[in-house]
C-alpha cells in the first residue's frame, strides 16, 4: 500500500503560489488543434531572431563532449564575462539562468522572518524566491508605474535583507537612470544588499554603470542573462556580477555544475556576436516603435517601454488572452501581477508584429491600424 505520510512540509511552501510560465506553443496547439508552426508566442520576452549564429556553432562541438562534465567553476566564461565588463573574475557567478542567481542570494542571505523589498509590478519570482526562504516580500507601490525609490528606502526595516530592482522592469518596461540609482545607493544602509536585475538591459539605450558599485565594493549585486537579448533563453545560462565578499558565499551555495556545458559554450560564443546583439536591439526598436504607435493610433494606453515587451491595458485581460491564444498569438496575461485588465506583448519579428495586429484588432472587434515595417526590418 502507499504510504501518503510525510514529514511536515515547511509551511511557507504551502503559502506560495507556483510560477506561471509563458504558454507553450506545443501545449497550445494540442489544446486547440493548430498547427504550431503557425502559433507566434510573445508570451516570454524572447529573441525574435533566435541564438546567434556563432553560438549555435559552439553548441555543436559542445554537444559532441556531452559525456565529459562541465567546468564547475566556469573558467573561460566567467573570464570572457570578467574582461567585457572591466570586472575580475572573482566578481562573477554563474547561475542556471539568473533565476538562479535570485535562488542563490536567498540560500545565502533569507530566512523565515528576513524580509525583501521589490516594486507593487515587479518579476513575481523576487517575491516566489523570498517566499520559498520563509521571507516575506514587501510590495512597495510604484506610481506610473515606476519604481519609487525613496519610498523603497523608508520601506526598509532591521529585517530587511535584500532590495530588487529591475532595470529595466519587467513586466512595465520602465527604466531608472544614473542619478537615480547613484541616489539610492548612498542611503542604502549597510545591513542591505542591492540587486539590479538588469536582464533587458540590452535593450537600453542609456543604461546606467551599474558595475561601478560592484567595482567600488558597494553592496550591490548585477544580474544579467544570455536569455534575452543574446536568445538563448532554452540552455538556461545566467550571472551575478557582485564583489568578491558577497560572491564567495553564493559560490558556496550553488550546485558545482549548475551552468551546463553546452549553456558556458554557447554564451561564450554569444559575447563574442556583437553583429548579433546588434541586429536584436534594431528588431527590437522598430517593432516596440511600431507597436507603440499601433497602440496610440488605437487609443489603447501602454506603458512606454525600454526592454523588448509593452504592457498594454485591453479590457478584460484574460478574456483578450484567451481570443489571441484561439488565433495562434501567445501573449502573457497579466492578472498574476494584479493587472487584470492588462496583458504583456513581447516583441517579435515585423512578420509575428503583423500577426499580432490583425488578431488583436479581430480580438477587440474593432479596425485598427496597424503601421507598415520598414524595408530593412524585413
Ligand atoms: C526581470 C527578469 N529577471 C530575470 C529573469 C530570468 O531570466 P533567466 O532565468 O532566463 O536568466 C527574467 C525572465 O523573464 C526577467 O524578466
């Protein structure tokens, strides 16, 4: 017989509420029958263009050595990441993603009664990742949208370990500049540890040296992933850039072969693609400005946005979710981050943005727009 006994279950996991994840376009052709070479998903703040070239290359090879374990200690990447950032290597973990980072700074640092900080409208996987701990996440508000800084400061408490700050944020897009960010660093008392997720940054036209912290030893630890701009979002390869005092201790706590072989290899090649983060940043311009003026033509209000995603306010979120999701078009509701009349469209290709206005102009009932892509878009 089975035994469904168990030893208590730590009761703060029983609290949490699990990730959701963008849709699958597999599980969404079964679940509606459609061809998944015809469903666009901009549900995940993908690459429109896919991996770089070189990268694919260097998981070829890599894929060819799958037998042999990977370099724990990530030598050659963590250098290559080191030198393009004017850091050691010291400075420099690598994470599964930098979700794993975010799971990383709680080993070390979050305990049951420890509290977070975060933005009311930040990545909900601050919030998870403090949960899992037993920590309690404080949702400060941000009006417009945009973090509120100060009042993330007085939010501050002796249990306060850790205070997030995406840059840009996901899912509102909006960015905080230098000064704003040199501001908040010099109040930030001692007992607390910055971390500026800067997984779009990429994106950015202007981003600020955030690395200048971690170089002047502040508390402050930079997140950045291979998952976004240089598309390898399906190898799970991330980092922390952090100074050496705060990195030895997630060191400790990771997994020694946490980065995958083929992830180190591919995202070695991909720092070396500059033609390929090129061609990604002006992809992502051009459809983010013809969404954007798609979205005013319509008089739909949109927040507007730095990374390659736009929250826009639709309605019924759920309900626009559902009508795209039957017309192939995957997109991100959003009432898991109390946003219930918004949704969250990722930018893809000029090809996927036209799909995506015609399905939402048919999901509206109503004509709209949509602006022509530029010739070398396409
Ligand atoms: C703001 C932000 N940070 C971190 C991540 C995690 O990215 P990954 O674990 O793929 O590096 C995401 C993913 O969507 C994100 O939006």
């Amino acid at each position: 017989m089975q035994n469904t006994e168990l030893p208590p279950v730590n009761a703060w996991l029983r609290a949490l509420h699990p990730y959701e994840t963008g849709k699958p376009i597999d599980e969404t052709a079964r679940e509606l029958g459609l061809d998944p070479a015809r469903i666009v998903k901009l549900a995940s703040n993908e690459n429109p263009i896919g991996p770089s070239p070189m990268a694919l290359a260097a998981m070829r090879d890599a894929a060819a050595i799958a037998h042999i374990y990977p370099d724990g200690g990530g030598y050659h990447l963590r250098r290559a990441i080191a030198q393009a950032n004017g850091v050691s290597m010291e400075n420099v973990v690598l994470g599964n993603g930098s979700n794993e980072i975010i799971e990383l700074l709680g080993h070390c640092f979050l305990t049951p009664g420890a509290e977070t900080i975060a933005a009311e409208h930040a990545f909900v996987v601050y919030k998870l990742m403090s949960e899992l701990f037993g920590a309690r996440c404080i949702e400060v508000p941000d009006p417009g949208f945009r973090h509120d800084l100060r009042a993330m400061l007085r939010a501050i408490t002796p249990a306060t370990r850790l205070v997030f700050i995406g840059n840009p944020n996901n899912p509102t897009g909006t960015c905080i500049d230098q000064d704003e960010l040199d501001d908040f660093m010099e109040r930030l008392p001692a007992h607390v540890v910055a971390i500026i997720d800067e997984a779009y940054r990429e994106f950015m036209d202007e981003p600020p040296d955030s690395l200048s912290y971690v170089r002047d030893g502040r508390s402050a630890v930079v997140m950045r992933t291979f998952s976004k701009s240089q598309g390898l979002a399906g190898l799970r390869i991330g980092y922390g850039v952090m100074p050496a005092h705060i990195a030895q201790w997630l060191q400790r706590a990771r997994q020694p072969f946490n980065a995958n072989a083929m992830a180190q290899a591919a995202a070695l090649a991909a720092i070396a693609d500059t033609e390929h983060q090129r061609r990604t940043k002006a992809i992502v311009d051009e459809g983010r400005g013809r969404l954007e003026s798609f979205l005013s033509g319509a008089g739909i209000q949109f927040v507007p946005s730095s990374a390659n995603f736009v929250l826009m306010k639709v309605g019924n979120g759920r309900a626009v979710f559902d009508a795209l999701l039957r017309k192939g078009v995957i997109v991100r509701p959003m009432d898991g981050y109390k946003l219930p009349d918004w949704i969250r469209v990722s930018i893809g290709t000029p090809t996927q943005m036209d799909t995506f206005f015609e399905a939402l102009a048919q999901a509206l009932g109503r004509p709209m727009i949509a602006p022509t892509a530029s010739a070398t878009a396409k």
